[in-house]
C-alpha cells in the first residue's frame, strides 16, 4: 500500500508542524494585523508616519539633525496629502 505512510514519515510530519506550526500561526496573525491596518488608516495618516519620513529627509539632504524646536514637513508628504485629499484630516 503505497498511500499509507510509515511510522518514521508520520513522526518527521509531526515534528515539523511541532516546530513551524506556532511560527506560521504568529506570521498568519501578523499579517492580518497588517492588512488591517492598511484598510483602516488613510495614507500618510499612520501614527507617526509623516513625522518619521520628515526627519529621515531632512537629515539624508542636510547631513544633520534638526534643531530641537524645528520641524520638517517633506514636500512629497505635504503633495500627497493634497492629492489624495487626506491633508484635511
């Protein structure tokens, strides 16, 4: 009978899914967080997300952080919120 499967095939199956089968479970839910999250908020309205993007650009084209009291908004922020009509929320 070839459909049936050894002892030894049964127990490496089962070791397997011992050990992947939590990883691929935290992965399925991470995902579905994920695209949670991407239906629910607006672009560029995530927590912090302009804030982030800001200051990566500001120091990439400066070479230097900004000042305590300084803040840069990107314009490619500021042209996508008017575009996509979420810079009023």
């Amino acid at each position: 009978m070839q459909g049936r499967r050894s002892a030894r095939e049964t127990l490496r199956v089962s070791e397997t899914l011992r050990v992947w089968g939590p990883l691929l479970l935290i992965l399925a839910a991470y995902l579905a967080t994920a695209l949670a999250w991407c239906a629910i908020l607006p672009l560029w309205q995530g927590t912090d997300e302009a804030a982030h993007l800001g200051l990566m650009q500001y120091i990439a084209e400066t070479g230097s952080l900004p000042g305590a009291e300084q803040r840069y908004r990107s314009d490619e922020i500021v042209l996508a919120g008017e575009l996509s009509d979420t810079a009023r929320l």
